[in-house]
C-alpha cells in the first residue's frame, strides 16, 4: 500500500519553492500525495497537480492559531505518514499541528540570517518554540544555508540533510524559444526573479545608469512590490533597462541574451541560475556565499558595495567572446553533474524512507 506525503506551504506563486514542490510531486508516484496551502493562490493552473488539495484560508497571520487547528483536524481524518513543510509560515503551523507520532521533514530555502521573517523577534521566538515542540528534520537547498539556520535559531540538530535545488533538464530542452524583442546590435543581459528588496534590482538600475550612453541594454523579468519604485528609478535615471514581466517559461527565452545577471543580496539556492546554467549563457553574479557554491569558478562574480567593479567585469566580459564560451560550457556541465531533477529525487526518496524508517 502507498505511503501517504502531506506536503504543505505557504501558497503556489511562483517562487523556487513552490516550483520545487510542483516537479518533485510529478516524480513522487509510489507515493500518495496531498498538498495543503495556507492561501488559495494558484500560479500554475492545470501544470498543479496531487491526489488531493486543501486550502486552509489562513490569510493573515491573525489566524495562525485557527490554521493550526483546522490542518490538525484535517490530519486527523487522513491517514498521514510523513509531513513535509516548505518556508516559514507553512512550517510554523506544521510544527504546532502535526501530532508527534507522524514525522516532520522542513525545506529550508533561504538564508534566514537575512530573511525578514527571521528578524523579527516574535516569530523568531516562536520558530524557537516549535523545534522544541515537534522534532524536525532539516533539509537545506544549500550547505550555506543549512549551516546559517542551525547558527542563527541555535536549533540543536535533530536530523539534518544537505538536498540542492535542481533544475529539471528535459521541460527545459522542450521549451521552444519565443521573441523576446532582443536587439541583437546591443550587448543584452537578462535578470529574472520577483521584484523585492533581496533580488537588489535597483543596483542593477544604478549600474546602468552608468552604462546609458554605451551599447549595453538590460531585461528584467519579474514582478512585485517594488516595481513602482524602479519604474520611477529607471526613467529618472535613463538606465537602458526595461521591466519586462512575469513570464512561464523562462528557459525559452534566457538563450537569447548574451548575459544572465543577478544581484542578489542572499539567496538560497537560485533556480533561475540553475536555468541559466542548463541554457550555456555566461553569468554576472553579485559575490555571495550561495552563489559561490551553486557555480563555483563557472560564473564571475561582482562585489555588491563597489559598482565600479561590476561596470568593469561587465565591459571584460562583452569584450572576450572566449571567456564567455568557456564560462557557458563550464556552467551547463557543472549542473547536468550536480544539479538535475534525477539527482534531487534519488537524495529525497532516501530522506523519506529513512525518515518512515526511524519511525
């Protein structure tokens, strides 16, 4: 008989996690697997799929407390054998409504040393709260960020796995390619990811500004709570950057850039990057500890507090065709070896029957 998967967080935009959570589900066929929201958002449409859904409307964090009793109630009913927690809020209710005999799997997504969620203090305390209340096991997308939970919540161990982000190769290969409106007498660069404070967009806009009068142009794809605010950055400054939206599928369009460019101020494990990689374009990244370890020598990386440095790499780069066929190479083969949607499964799938097996 199929063990049971309760999978549960936050909504389904269209974030890493989320995305994360929607492929490993189509992969999870020994498995019967129920999703459960706290908010009914759905990004994904018919692409969303499970053996059953349920949402339990949690809207603010006023109604915390009613989300933890009705996902009890709904555990109770079903035979649940192992749960699995994505991102903060999601996690906060798994902890305090999961009954101790049913064990607990959390995916740690972000640097929490960084994340807004963490800063605060009283949900900091209450994160603290519920370790203590139902033992978890920790997984990491990163080893940066598995090592920067325990150090920030001061978390003793229960049980803790380092299971990279992946990038699933084969959707990707399929995706054809569509008009972008790329200029191709222009040196053009991509940067995907949704517009908030921790993607650093606005850097990049700074940047450019520099660039205005030089053959460089700039896309950015996303959308978000800062969209106002660069929209008003990028045309008082005349930075040759365009905001260009949310699309699907971004691999369809990433290898009609010459560059892909992210200027992150901390990142989990980045699975635009990870697409970037794939599609053999050379990166510019900002010089953080999880970029490091996702590409390794595969990328160049900028310092974050001086701008002249990234103008610079970034004129090195568009001048040596060379470096950039090496850099594309090099990335694509780093993560067809470390990276792939085959490899994240086969770590899953022992996490979880060693996980059933410790009950």
């Amino acid at each position: 008989m199929k063990k049971t998967v309760l999978h549960i967080i936050d909504y389904l935009g269209r974030g890493g996690a989320e995305v994360m959570l929607v492929k490993v589900i189509k992969e999870l066929k020994e498995y019967n697997n129920i999703v459960v929201t706290l908010n009914p958002q759905n990004h994904f449409g018919d692409e969303f799929t499970c053996d059953e859904y349920y949402c339990l409307e949690m809207g603010s964090f006023l109604k915390f407390p009613l989300a933890v009793l009705k996902l009890r109630k709904f555990i109770k009913n079903k035979k649940i054998d192992i749960v699995h927690s994505h991102l903060f809020s999601s996690t906060l209710v798994a902890r305090f409504a999961v009954p101790g005999s049913i064990p607990l799997v959390t995916t740690i997504h972000t640097n929490v040393t960084s994340s807004t969620e963490y800063k605060k203090w009283y949900l900091k305390t209450l994160e603290y709260i519920s370790y203590q209340f139902h033992k978890t096991v920790i997984i990491g997308v990163s080893g940066n960020v598995l090592e920067q939970y325990f150090r920030f919540v001061k978390h003793k161990p229960f049980k803790k796995y380092l299971l990279y982000t992946f990038v699933d190769v084969d959707q990707i290969d399929a995706v054809p390619a569509f008009d972008t409106g790329v200029d191709q007498a222009k040196f053009t660069l991509i940067a995907i990811g949704a517009l908030r404070y921790p993607k650093n967009q606005q850097y990049l806009v700074q940047a450019f500004e520099r660039l205005k009068n030089e053959n460089f142009e700039l896309h950015i794809y996303g959308m978000g709570a800062m969209q106002a605010a660069l929209e008003h950055a990028i045309k008082a400054s005349g930075a040759n950057v365009m905001l260009k939206g949310e699309v699907k599928n971004v691999s369809g369009l990433i290898p009609q850039y010459d560059l892909y460019v992210m200027s992150s101020l901390f990142e989990g494990f980045s699975l635009s990057v990870l697409e970037a990689m794939v599609m053999e374009v050379p990166m510019l990244l900002s010089d953080i500890p999880s970029f490091r370890e996702q590409c390794a020598d595969t990328a160049v990386y900028f310092d974050l507090n001086n701008m002249d440095d990234f103008v610079f790499k970034l004129k090195q780069m568009a001048n040596d065709k060379h470096l950039l066929n090496n850099l594309a190479i090099a990335a694509k083969e780093r993560a067809y070896s470390n990276f792939t949607l085959a490899h994240h499964m086969i770590g899953l799938r022992k996490i979880y029957a060693e996980t059933l097996n410790d009950r």
